[in-house]
C-alpha cells in the first residue's frame, strides 16, 4: 500500500516538474517579439518617410502616364 502512494507521488512530481522545464512555448513567444519589433519599424519608418515615398510614387505615375503600354502585336 506504501509503495503505491510513493508511486502515485512520483508520477505527480514528475507531471509537476514536468510542467516547469517544458520550454515549447518559448520559441513561438520570440518569433511574436521579433514580428512585433519589425512591424513597429515599418510602422515608424513610414511615418518618417512617408511623404518621401508618396512624392516617389506620384513622380513615377506622372513618367508612366505619358508612356504607351499597348503590347506589342
């Protein structure tokens, strides 16, 4: 009777233990940081470049509506 409660005890220690030294979770949780710190970069990059890369944008669309883009047959 002894040794089962032992038993029992031991298989509780180790699920207990077990719960503490797992690590799978980890992995996920870094690569959301990563993703979180690369998005507020773009995010901040935009607003410091934004009016650049529109003013980029709207000088190419000028260059690229004087042009003919028919293909060729």
């Amino acid at each position: 009777m002894f040794a089962k409660i032992l038993y029992e005890v031991n298989i509780m220690m180790k699920k207990i233990s077990g719960l503490f030294i797992e690590e799978t979770g980890q992995g996920m949780t870094e690569y959301g940081l990563i993703l979180g710190l690369i998005a507020l970069a773009a995010v901040a990059a935009l607003g410091l470049f934004g009016d650049a890369i529109s003013a980029k944008f709207t000088e190419i669309k000028g260059k690229l509506e004087g042009t003919d883009v028919t293909p060729p047959e």
